[in-house]
C-alpha cells in the first residue's frame, strides 16, 4: 500500500523541484542584463563553408571565433525557397517573410516596420556602415520599402527621409546628379545633416547625422589601393560619433556586400581576401565589447553563394581546394554569432525571423 501512495508522491515531487527549476531559470534570465548598444553585422555569400576557406587561408583560426554563442536559422523568402538579399535581409530586419525582389514589405506588399524605426523610438542612435552602397538590398531592409530593389535612386530618397544618425559606404551617384534632377545631399544638409566625400578626421564627423559616401556606387573592391582601411576608418567614426548619445543607445547595422560578388565569379582567392577584411573588422567591434562592455555583437549572415564545397586543401600552404555548383543565391543553414549581453539569446536554431524578435525584445522599453 505505501508503494502505491510513495510512487505518486515521488512523482509529485520530482514535478515540483522540475518547475522550481524552470521556474528559477527563467526568473534569472527575466533578470539578465540587457545591452545598451547593439551592433548587427550582416553580409551574403557568407556561408560556413565560405568561412572555412578564409580560417584554412588564415592558419586556422579567425576573429569571428571569439564570439561566445553561436545558433543556426533557416533563411527564405514567402515565395521561394531561396530568398534573394532583400527578402533574406527583410527576415532579419522586419520579423517577416517577404518576396523576393523586395524589402521592408511584407508579401503583401505593406510596410512593415523595421528595427531601424524601433531603435529610433526607444531615443536610440542608428548607423549603417557598408562596403557596398549604402542603397543596396540589405541596407534598404532597415530603412525602405521597396518593391523594385534596382531603384536605388528610390531607395537613396526613403534613406533621405529616414532620420540615420551615421551612413558610411558607397552610393553617391544616387544621391547627386539624379535623373529628376533632385540633389538630396543639399536636401539633407537642409535639415541638418553634415556631408563628407571621405573617411579623413573621424572626430570632426560628430554631429546628430552624418552622410558620407565614399564612392559613386560599390566601394572597390579589396584589392584595390583605393579601399584603403574602410573598415578601420569607418568604425573609428561610428565609435567616436554613436557613443555621444546623451538619450539612449545606438543600434548600427555594419554589412560586408563584397564576398557575394566574388563567390558568384567563382574567384576562391578574392573571396577569401574579402572575408578576411570583413573577419579583421568584426574583430574590432568584438574588442570594442569586450572593453566596453554594453554592447551586443550579433552577425547573422544571410546566404549562401556559388555552391562552394571544400573537397581538400594543403594545410602547409594554407590553402584550400574547392568546387562550385553555381554561380547564384542557395539555400543552407546559415550561422548566427553573438558576443556580448544578451548573447545567450541567440543559440539554438530557429528562423532567421527572430533574429528581429530577440533583438527587438532586447532594446529598452519605450
């Protein structure tokens, strides 16, 4: 008779100390630290095997594996498979699927609002850092709404009017010279914002807003004398400029366009050059949160291209040995990296959906 009545009792028990447990860790979670700034550092043509051949070129090791929590996520469009840059960065920027060949839509075709405008109405800074053009597919996700990505004379004008703190990259023939005649560089200036050509006395671009375009449309690429140090440069500035927010945060989006372009040619060494440039950026902003302390790295990468598969290598030489399948967009499961308060929020595996969730949850309350 007691077997029967001790059975359920252990049962009962073993339930309680379960959901005191659950219980504890959620409430401890509840009580974690949230981020002051946060930093998503995004890209295409970035997948794992992409980063193998750059850790193979390096020796084995890169900046990126310092990050502390890694988590994988599915990335798709609402009507394909494989979502193109807008709709893959539209996912991450805006909780949504879209369709491909848009951005900051749903797939209806109605405006969705995007992290950009959350962070704004939290009183936090927002910056857009490229080597790209600061109007292409993944910029325009967290800023525009689009339904023709290849009008970045559109995209340069809803840029205009969306109140970014800090822009750096490339895109300057949208902005001046334009087929309606409309110079939105003098239009911006108008309602304050400063203008530069070039990423020379960072410590004089702290104003509210500051534009800077640095070529007509992509930046060179990274083995050209005229890239110079963009990265090194461009995060000097936001790291001098964003930090002045008396109110709030910041919240800066830094994307690397370059690898995708090189991975669809199929070029394995200026791919691989390419990630590198982007691996040793990603380590200063790594090495600025471990200083400082209050801000959330998250790089989620959102494609990737060319089919690159590592079939052998020659370690001695640091070099790897490929085959590609193609020279588009594919579908894989894409890597998510987080370094800083609230990283543990990004492990596990999950849709690139709620990247914009967890992050949204972690900027502060209104």
């Amino acid at each position: 008779m007691k077997k029967n009545i001790l059975l359920p009792l252990a049962c009962i028990m073993l339930a309680a100390v379960l959901l005191g447990s659950f219980t504890y860790a959620n409430k401890d979670k509840n009580k974690a630290p949230k981020p002051k700034n946060i930093v998503l550092i995004t890209g295409t043509g970035m997948s794992l095997n992409q980063w193998e051949a750059a850790r193979i070129a390096n020796g084995g090791s890169l900046a990126i594996d310092n990050f502390t929590h890694i988590g994988l996520c599915s990335v798709e469009s609402a009507d394909q498979t494989v979502a193109d840059a807008g709709a893959a960065a539209t996912t991450v920027a805006c909780g949504v699927k879209t369709l491909n060949g848009y951005a900051g839509l749903n797939a209806k075709g109605e405006m969705v609002k995007s992290l950009f405008y959350l962070a704004q109405d939290r009183k936090m800074k927002t910056a857009i850092l490229t080597n790209g053009s600061v109007t292409g597919p993944v910029p325009a996700a967290f800023y525009a709404n689009s339904k023709n990505l290849d009008d970045n004379y559109r995209t340069a004008y809803e840029l205009s009017r969306a109140n970014i703190n800090l822009a750096i990259g490339g895109g300057y023939a949208f902005f001046a010279n334009r087929p309606d005649g409309q110079d939105l560089i003098t239009d911006l200036q108008k309602i304050g914002y400063s203008y530069y050509k070039d990423l020379k006395n960072p410590k004089k671009m702290g104003g509210e807003h500051d534009l800077v375009l640095v070529a007509n449309n992509l930046l060179p690429n990274v083995e050209s004398k005229d890239r110079k140090d963009f990265w090194e440069d461009a995060l000097a500035i936001a790291n001098y400029h964003l930090p002045l927010n008396v109110n709030g945060g910041y919240f800066m989006v830094m994307e690397g366009a370059q690898t995708d372009n090189a991975a669809r040619l199929h070029d394995l060494n200026l791919m691989t050059k390419e990630l590198l440039d982007f691996d040793k950026a990603i380590g200063l902003v790594l090495e600025q949160a471990r200083l400082q302390g209050d801000i959330l790295v998250v790089f989620a990468p959102l494609n990737d291209a060319g089919g690159l598969t590592i079939v052998d290598g020659k370690p001695a030489e640091n070099k790897a040995i490929v085959k590609w399948t193609n020279d588009a967009n594919n579908r894989t499961t894409m890597p998510v990296f987080a370094y800083g308060p609230g990283a543990e929020n990004f492990s596990g595996y999950f849709s690139s959906t709620d990247i914009f969730k967890r992050i949204s949850n972690l900027f502060p309350n209104e």
